[in-house]
C-alpha cells in the first residue's frame, strides 16, 4: 500500500524531524509505507492459516501500553495522514483526519465503500458540536440537551458548518456527529483538536466488527491498530436527525440506544416525526423507563 501523506502542520510525540524525513526520502525511492515510532506487533488472524497471515504496519493495546501511549502514536499517524482503526463505545472503527482528502479517500478505498455514503464526524465533546454546524431555520440545539446526549452511542445528524472541508461529504448539507463515550477516542480527539471522519471498521456490508480479529482483511491497508480488546456485544450507534426549528427528531438507523436517546429528546420537548410522542408522566421519567411511540419509521 501507499505511503501515508503529511496532513496539517505538527505531530504527536517526540519524533526526530531529520530522521523522519530521511525516512520519508527512503520510503518514496522504495515505495514502501513510512514505518510509525511505535512498537510493531504481527497479529495472525485466528481464522486464518500459517500461510496467509494478515500484517500490520504496526499495532498496540490499550492493556498492554497504556492509554497515553497508545494517544501518542494514533495523533502521531493521523497528523501524517494516516487510518488508524480504533475501540469506540460501540464497535471498532476507521478513523482519519476529516479535512484530509486523501486520507478520506484511502478509508473508502479500504471499506470498498460508495462515495455516496457520507462519513460521520467524532468530536471530543459536545460543547464542540456548534463548531460545526449551523442553526436550522435560526434554530439551534440546546446546549442541555447536546450535553444529555452525548458522549454515548448516538450519531447526531445536524445541518453542517462552513468549518467543515468541503471535500468531506462533498454535496451533503448534513453532518452525522459522534462523541464516543469511549477514553481513548475522546483523549485522541483532544489531542489532535481537529474534527476525525470517523465509519466502522469492516468491509462495506460486512458485518460490524467487536475485536481486531473481526476486520483482519483489512489490516494490511491500515496505518496503526488500537487493540481495545473484545467490546460489548451490540449494534453500531443510533442515528438520528434532529429538526430543532420543529423540535422533531427522525430514526435513521436504530443503534443500540434508540430507547434510551428517545427518551431523552422526549425529556427536551423533541417529538418522533410522524407519531405520538411519550406522554408527559413517561417523558419526564429515567430512561430505564421510557417506552418507545409508535408507529416508529426506522430508515435502513
């Protein structure tokens, strides 16, 4: 595969910038990938054979090397333009830097995933959602419900922002919004302070992946793995459009939150489009006992 490109100024970590660069003078005569300043480790499928092992250019675990470890070598390659494949609080992810084309195009290549698909953006809290996105019909999100939402495993699709790079989702005027209640994303994304496109780590239609055993075919086209161990069994986020002019909310993808995120927009005066909304004795109860309206219209 490709070497990875230089995205933006700076890096994480201490790297020597003369050896950096020899390395990068080298690999460009080789045509080899640059090699990260981490520890390499060769994982081998355990589906696969002795004779069809699936390599890493380098890989670590959050168990083993520690979280500010692990933060310093994922800055280190998406500052290069680099896809690291990483936990989240629902399933393993690819994740690049959002305003690097290339590196946007290589998470596409390596899903076979259709350009028409837009990717997701993961922030490292949700005081930043404003950054980057805009009123609908003069009409913001309440900080309050933002901060109720968030972090936790729901992508919220909101009108996007002129701080996005107009090469991200080329032609889409939404933006789906991530902040994972996960430790390592959210310290990464603090580090780097720049948005990450952030989509699940398998093949396009594959199923989604729990550990790095379960996306191996793809690792030989990543930059670095974050091994978070074997995560919670479940779906991928739920998805939901917020319309906040009209203070209706639109199911895209049920998740694995759809009741809990349902009862808090009904705690916030949100509303199912086309159905009844929770009665005001259960809307104003905890989650645990929030009983979804139906009919519920669920896009696939």
């Amino acid at each position: 595969p490709a070497s990875a490109r230089t995205c933006g100024s700076g890096s994480a970590g201490n790297v020597n910038i003369s050896t950096r660069r020899n390395q990068h003078r080298v690999a460009k005569e080789k045509n080899m990938r640059i090699p990260l300043s981490v520890p390499t480790t060769l994982f081998r499928s355990r589906r696969a054979s002795t004779n069809s092992r699936k390599i890493l250019s380098a890989a670590m675990s959050l168990a083993n090397n520690g979280l500010a470890a692990c933060v310093d070598a994922a800055a280190d390659a998406l500052l290069r333009g680099g896809i690291v494949a990483l936990p989240t609080d629902t399933v393993y992810g690819l994740a690049c830097l959002a305003d690097c084309p290339v590196a946007v195009g290589r998470v596409y290549a390596v899903k076979g995933r259709s350009s028409s698909k837009p990717l997701a953006v993961c922030l490292d809290s949700a005081a930043r959602v404003p950054d980057y996105t805009i009123p609908q019909d003069g009409c913001s999100v309440n900080a309050a419900l933002l901060k109720d939402l968030l972090p936790g495993p729901v992508t919220l699709v909101l009108p996007r922002g002129p701080r996005l790079s107009d090469r991200l989702n080329p032609g889409v005027s939404a933006v789906g919004i991530r902040v994972p209640d996960h430790p390592f994303i959210l310290a990464l994304c603090r580090r780097i302070r720049r948005p990450v496109a952030l989509t699940s780590a398998n093949a396009s239609g594959a199923s989604d992946s729990l550990r790095p055993d379960d996306f191996s075919g793809l690792w030989p086209d990543i930059d670095l793995l974050i091994d978070g161990g074997c995560l919670k069994p479940g779906p991928a986020s739920t998805v939901v459009e917020l319309m906040p002019a009209a203070r209706l909310y639109r199911v895209l993808r049920t998740g694995r939150a759809l009741e809990s995120t349902a009862c808090r927009l009904a705690r916030h005066g949100y509303r199912l489009e086309g159905a009844e909304a929770c009665s005001s004795g259960v809307a104003a109860a905890g989650p645990d006992d929030c009983r979804l309206p139906v009919p519920l219209q669920v896009a696939s």
